[in-house]
C-alpha cells in the first residue's frame, strides 16, 4: 500500500486524489489519466468532476453519475457551529455516505469533507482552514437548515447571502 499521495503539480489535485483512492502513485495515475485523454494541465478540470469520475470508473469505482448542484450554499459557518452541526444532522437521522479519506495528510488541518444522505436528499459539508464550514446540496434540506439554525444562504455566482 501506498502512503498519501500527494500532487505532483500546481493543478494535479484530481489525478491525486484519484491516485488515493486506488491505492497508486502519482505518476502512475498520471501516466493512467494521460492515457484517457486527461491532462492535469487542463483548466476545465479545474471545475468539472467528469474526469475524476471518469478515471475513478475506468477502474469499478462507483461514483454518482452527477455532481450534486452547487446552485445554494450555507455559508459563514466558523469550525465549532459546523462541526456541531455535523453531529446534529448525524443524531437526526442522516448518514454519512462519504468522507474525505482519513489517510489524507490535510484532514481537518486544511480540508474535509462529509457527503450525507437522508430520505433522498443529499448534503456536502465542506470545511477548509481559510473559509471554514460551507454546506450545499439539495435546497429544501439548506432552507430548513437556514431557517432553524439562523445560517445564511448563498445563490451560487451571488456575493450576497440571502
């Protein structure tokens, strides 16, 4: 087994990641996501999940087949009320369906990341050290969020909560 991979370029963070996942070098999924027509290099993977999905596939990774919207978040979470709210949400019934890996060397010092499922409604919890905790996902789920914890909500492409 391979330890952490880490990237090996500037914008190489979904080849690594990949690489984590499976268990491989960095060079190794690199030489794998070039073979694909997957250049780290590429600005469109920048944002667009299709090609970490697709590599993840090409070696029977189940993935989602699209990205959860980013259309609203809740924002201006700080560290103690997101992770607070985290467990709330666990305790009410919603399951954790992934998790960024707890192998990777940033958890929780730069990043994290919880995806959870209840009654068909999903949630990405994101938390960064610059930003802290955002939450996106389906929009019934954030506004009842917002209303009965008193969080802001953010249109995606909006610099104004709501």
């Amino acid at each position: 087994m391979i330890g952490c991979v880490v990237q090996e370029e500037v914008s190489g963070c979904g080849i690594a990641s990949v690489a984590n996942i499976l268990g491989k070098s960095y060079g190794e999924m690199k030489a794998i996501a070039n073979g694909m027509g997957i250049q780290a290099e590429d600005e469109r993977l920048w944002s667009d999940t299709r090609y970490v999905r697709r590599m993840l596939g090409r070696f029977g990774v189940q993935t989602s087949e699209h990205e959860v919207s980013c259309g609203m978040k809740l924002i201006e979470l700080d560290t103690e009320k997101g992770n607070q709210l985290l467990e709330a949400l666990r305790r009410s019934g919603w399951k954790k369906v992934r998790e960024y890996s707890p192998l990777a060397f940033d958890k929780g010092i730069d990043f994290d990341s919880y995806t959870l499922r209840k009654d068909g409604q999903e949630l990405v919890m994101e938390w960064t050290n610059w930003f802290e905790w955002e939450i996106r996902g389906d929009e019934s789920a954030l506004v009842a969020m917002a209303d009965h914890h008193g969080l802001k909500i953010r249109e995606e492409g909006s610099g104004s909560g709501a």
